[in-house]
C-alpha cells in the first residue's frame, strides 16, 4: 500500500464503518472463512440480499 501512495499520482483514501458497506464485509467474512485461495460469484449469495435492498434504499446506517 505503502509503495501504492508514493507514486506520482493523486489518493484519496475515505474510511467507511462496517455499517456503511455491509456487503464488502459480508463478502470479507466469507473470504476468511473459505479455504479456497479465489471465489468467483456468478450470483450474489442469498444473504447479502436485504443488504443490497437497504443500499439501494439508500438506508443509512449511525453507529451509537
């Protein structure tokens, strides 16, 4: 990452909490839970469905 940054161009990095990208953290436990080095999805898993509703809602999530 480090190498990534010094390079001549311009990053912007934004921090979102778990809450707000539900679906990269579904798919993030998935991944270290699988024992299979790559998992390609042709389909989105059943679980991850009310996710992608609520995004598509634009529901927006506060962290107490």
């Amino acid at each position: 990452i480090r190498q990534l940054l010094d390079r001549d161009w311009t990053i912007v990095i934004n921090h979102t909490l778990r809450e707000g990208n539900a679906c990269a953290d579904m798919l993030a436990k998935m991944g270290a839970n699988s024992i299979a080095p790559l998992v390609k999805l042709v389909v989105s898993p059943a679980e991850m469905s009310t996710h992608l509703l609520a995004d598509a809602w634009g529901v927006a999530f506060v962290r107490e």
